[in-house]
C-alpha cells in the first residue's frame, strides 16, 4: 500500500513481512517420476522463506540512508517494497515523493528498440508527461555519453551501457525518492564517478537517497544514517560509521570462528584412530 505522509517522513515501513513460497528441488522431472514419488513431491512441494520479518522504518525528507547486510538478509526486497515493485505480505509502505529506483539493470527497458526510445518510454513509465519526457530527452542522451549507440537497439548493449542509460533516465526525471541497489559497481571508473558527483548534487537539492551496498566505503560516503539487516530484521541503526564498523567486527569475528572450527575439525582428524 502506497499513500501520502506528512510531516518530514518520506517513505514509511510500518511492520512490513515478505514471505516467499520456494519451489523445492525435486527428484521427478516428468509425470511419471512425479506420481513414483508422489508423497514426497507434495509434502516437499514448497516451502516459506521470510525475506522480511515485521520490518518498521523511517526514511526523512533529504535523509540518505544506507542499508547494508549479508547476502539474503533481506535488502533488495526491502528496496523492492519501497519502490511499490514487491506488495508486501503483511504491514504498510507509505510514500511522499515521487520514487525512483535504480533496482534490477535493464529491467524496465525493451531489447527491441532503440536506447533513445527506450529512454523517452521509460521517463514517461516513471512519472513525466510525454511533452516533460521529450524535454528532458536530450539531457539524458548527453548525460549517458552512449553517442551513435543511443539509437541502436539495446539488445546490443552491455551492462555497462544498459547502467549508463538507467541511471541517466532515473536521475533526469525529477526523482524526490532516489533508491538505488548495487548498481554504482557497474560501468568504468570515469563514468562511475561521474554518477557519484551527480548523486552529490541530487543530495544537496534535498532528493532523499536510499542505498543498498556491499560497499562500505560508500555508506559513510553518501549517507546520513545507516540500518543493518541480517535475516530480515533491522539488528542495527545509526551512523554510517557505526554500523558499518560494527558489520564488519561481526563478519570478522564469525571468520574467525569458522577458522577455529576447521582447525580443530582436523586436529581431531589427525589423532583419530
């Protein structure tokens, strides 16, 4: 659910789940196989996932946020639900803004057609006029820096030129909300620094900006106040210096237990009879 909030609040989760039903790997790959085994076909047929588990948050107006975590700790869902992409199971998303995702590369544009009319589709998808999109056209083609490929079909892109026109078009639509997932690790170095300096700038016109990121040089760098997600709970809030230091002693001290264990795992080994 997505409605307006007042206040300084831009975007609200207010005990938001996700559950996901997984399909299991079966032994049976066709009917036969399936009714041998049909018992354990159907009793292991799916299976829950919590990606979130009852998740309240605050992001304020003008406000970066960093949200860090383990891979599968329920970040890019978190990002999903924000950008009205994933419903959630349970509990509210509310937002005051237009939002803009940079989320999954590519996912919004049509191989078929050209960079240019995927870029004027798209601005219109995400909440300018035709006559806005049309105006704006121009500086998202400079911005990309894709020259004669921006009227080639994008099924002959690359990553890093399906990134360049995602985030041209993103930054160039009036975005109030900016949520971005990894994508910053994508394209060449000068362009990559190109998208930062624009990130800064957005920032300073008071875009709030919600990060997600394996980065954590970037987190201190681009935001004001960071959250850990692990297991799909928020286990820390504070600083970006603080949670990513406090990330990074738990990772440290968790390699450091798997080392002790294998080494004692083959000391026992070794003096096994």
């Amino acid at each position: 659910m997505r409605s307006d909030i007042g206040g300084d609040v831009a975007l609200a989760l207010d005990g938001v789940s996700k559950h996901y039903s997984l399909s299991l790997q079966k032994e049976a790959s066709d009917l036969k196989s399936m009714l041998l085994h049909l018992p354990r076909f159907l009793s292991n047929a799916r299976r829950p996932f919590v990606a979130l588990d009852n998740v309240s948050l605050r992001v304020r107006r003008g406000e970066s946020l960093g949200i860090v975590g383990p891979n599968g700790s329920g970040k890019s869902t978190t990002l999903r639900i924000m950008a009205g992409i994933t419903p959630p199971t349970s509990g509210k998303l509310t937002a005051n803004g237009r939002v803009v995702g940079l989320l999954e590369l590519g996912s919004g544009f049509h191989p078929q057609i050209t960079g240019r009319e995927n870029a004027l589709l798209n601005a219109v998808l995400l909440g300018l006029t035709l006559a806005e999109a049309r105006e704006v056209l121009p500086d998202i083609v400079e911005f990309s820096e894709l020259g004669q490929f921006i009227d080639q079909p994008m099924r002959m892109y690359s990553s890093g030129m399906f990134f360049r026109l995602g985030f041209s078009v993103a930054v160039h639509v009036q975005p109030e909300i900016l949520l971005i997932d990894e994508v910053l690790a994508v394209g060449d170095a000068q362009f990559q620094e190109k998208c930062m300096n624009h990130i800064h700038g957005l920032r300073s016109r008071g875009v709030t900006l919600v990060l997600v990121t394996h980065d954590m040089l970037s987190v201190p760098k681009f935001c004001d106040r960071a959250v850990l997600l692990e297991q799909g709970r928020i286990t820390d809030e504070g600083t970006p210096q603080q949670v990513v230091h406090g990330y990074l002693a738990r990772v440290e001290a968790l390699l450091a237990l798997r080392v002790e264990e294998q080494q004692q795992l083959k000391v026992a080994q070794a003096v096994a009879p």
